[in-house]
C-alpha cells in the first residue's frame, strides 16, 4: 500500500482547484487533486506542503485533514490522504500537469477524474455540512487597548482556514494596536509567523486598504531586503491595490525597479511575478513610458512561461492597449 497526499485547495470564492494529467501519465489526461506520495520520515503535512509547493509554486495553509481512500489500480494499490487547504494563489505553475480550473464545490462531480479522487471528491462534497465550523479567535485585550504578544503570535501561528484568518484581520480593522503587531510580525524572522502574519495583513488592506498608507513607503523600502518569498507575495499584493500617489517618486522608482527584475528573474515565483505587472501597470498610469518597458517584458516572459502567466500578461497587455 503506498501512501499519498492529496490537496483539495479552497481559493477565497470557496472554488476548489483541479489540475489534470498529461498523456504520458499513469491516468492519461484524467483530473485530480494536486499531490504526491510520502517521503520516508516526512509528515504528511510536510508532505502535501512540499508538493504543492513542487508541482505548482504554491502557497497553501492546511485546514484540516479528511479520511484516507484506499483504492486498488490492480498495479499497485493506494491510501489517498486529503487534506484541505486555503490559498490566496490563483495562479498555479503547471510542471507535472497540462491544465488546471477552479471549480464551484458542486460542480465536482462533473470531471472525469481519476477513480480514487472520484472517492475524494464525493466524500468532499458529502462531508461539507460536516466539516466543523472554525471557531472565531477571542483576542483579549486589556484597559489600555494593548495585547499579549505570546497569545496573539500563538492564535496566528495555529489559525487554519480563511475564515479564521478573516476573523483576525476583523479585529485588526477594529483595534489599531493588532494592526501595528501584524505588520510588525510580518518582518519577523520566525518564516511561518512572518507568512501567516502578512497573509492575515492581506485581508485587512482588501477591506481597508487605506490603513496601508501611512506604512506603504516603508513596505516598498523594504521588499529588496525581505528573503521570505511569502511576506513578498503579501507585501506586493498589498501594494497592488494600494493607491501609489500616497507615495513618492522616489518610492516609484524603487518599486518599478523591484518589479522589473522580479519579471526578468528566472527564479521568482508566479504570484510574485503576477503581482509585479499589475504594480508596473498602475506606476505605468502615473508613467505612461513604463508601458511600452512592461508591454516588452511581458512579450519576453510570454516566450517561456505557464499558462496561468500567459493569461495574465495577455490581460495586461490589453489593458495597455
């Protein structure tokens, strides 16, 4: 019996995310849920973790783990482990895979997946009014509006699921002093305080992106010396849809610069470079000559780069248009 993970990957519109199976694989041109088999010594968790990260370049965050399937192929037989999983990733790299959708919860049924992901999926679909409810965070303060750091950094390191995340960001709207620690924790150097802390700052700028400003120009400042490849997926989302006349022109020119060389890096990943053409296209309206320079990189990345970045440099190229 061989073990495997599989992730069944929530986006924030709940859609799940499927990829589906080349010719020349064991299940040609068939749909599953991204994953792969256990490692000696590794965890599951680490397990689904590692290769989401491998097959597609992202980021997720375990919610909770559904009962195995057992399924036999005849030529070997399987214990499919599934895990559900958050992201705020739209875009996967397809390196083991020949194409991807998100798909609405009930709409499952409808793919010609393989037959132990067909178990998955009807469990999936089954269990969702099973599935427990995450339970709001209480954040306690005391009299002077402060907050206990060791409690607010342990809720953020074990919160799982959006919603959750959504509830800490709620607070943080509500109480500047939660605001100021999640941006604080952002620059931490402890990898998952820092990632959990900046996803959870994302949520907080979707809805009030206004608080940002008076931060944006340190944020910007700080991108060329952040190693933590989550917090630049965090920060540049934030930045994307942040007003960019809040900051100066010398800031402008640092960010543009930063964009740039993250489109041209073969090392960055997706959302990061997504992220860099939208901010370039928003300087490109204060700085109509950075459009043809983006229009060029974009032609360039094209070349050799997945679907998903294809499809994004085409929106871009034709909102320049």
């Amino acid at each position: 019996m061989i073990d495997v993970t599989c992730a069944i990957i929530r986006n924030e519109d709940d859609e799940i995310l499927v990829v589906r199976k080349g010719e020349n694989s064991d299940h040609p041109l068939k749909w599953e849920f991204p994953g792969g088999k256990i490692h000696e010594g590794e965890s599951r968790e680490d397990c689904i973790i590692r290769e989401i990260m491998e097959e597609l370049e992202m980021e997720v965050i375990i919610y909770r783990q559904l009962d195995p399937v057992e399924y036999d192929y005849g030529h070997k037989k399987i214990r499919l482990i599934p895990f559900i999983c958050d992201t705020l990733d739209e875009l996967p790299v397809l390196s083991e895979h020949v194409d991807f959708k998100w798909l609405a919860p009930q709409n499952l049924m409808e793919i010609d997946f393989s037959d132990a992901d067909i178990k998955v999926a009807e469990n999936y679909i089954t269990g969702l009014n099973l599935i427990p409810k995450e339970e709001k965070p209480v954040i306690q303060e005391n009299s002077d509006s402060n907050v206990d750091d060791t409690e607010l950094q342990e809720m953020i390191n074990s919160t799982l699921g959006l919603k959750a995340v959504d509830w800490i960001a709620t607070s943080a709207i509500e109480n500047p002093v939660i605001f100021h620690k999640l941006l604080e924790y952002s620059y931490s150097g402890e990898r998952k305080l820092a990632f959990r802390a900046s996803w959870t700052l994302t949520k907080v700028c979707d809805k009030f992106p206004e608080l940002i400003y008076p931060h944006l120009s340190y944020l910007i400042e700080s991108l060329p010396k952040i190693n933590n490849e989550s917090v630049q997926r965090s920060f540049l989302r934030i930045i994307s849809i942040s007003d960019l006349n809040k900051v100066s022109g010398n800031n402008h020119g640092i960010l543009a610069e930063y964009c740039f060389s993250m489109l041209r890096s073969g090392f960055s990943a997706i959302a990061i470079k997504a992220y860099s053409m939208d901010i370039i296209y928003n300087l490109s309206i204060i700085y109509p000559e950075l459009a043809n320079e983006l229009a060029t990189s974009i032609r360039i990345l094209s070349e050799d780069s997945s679907a998903g970045i294809k499809a994004k440099g085409r929106s871009i190229l034709k909102k320049i248009s």
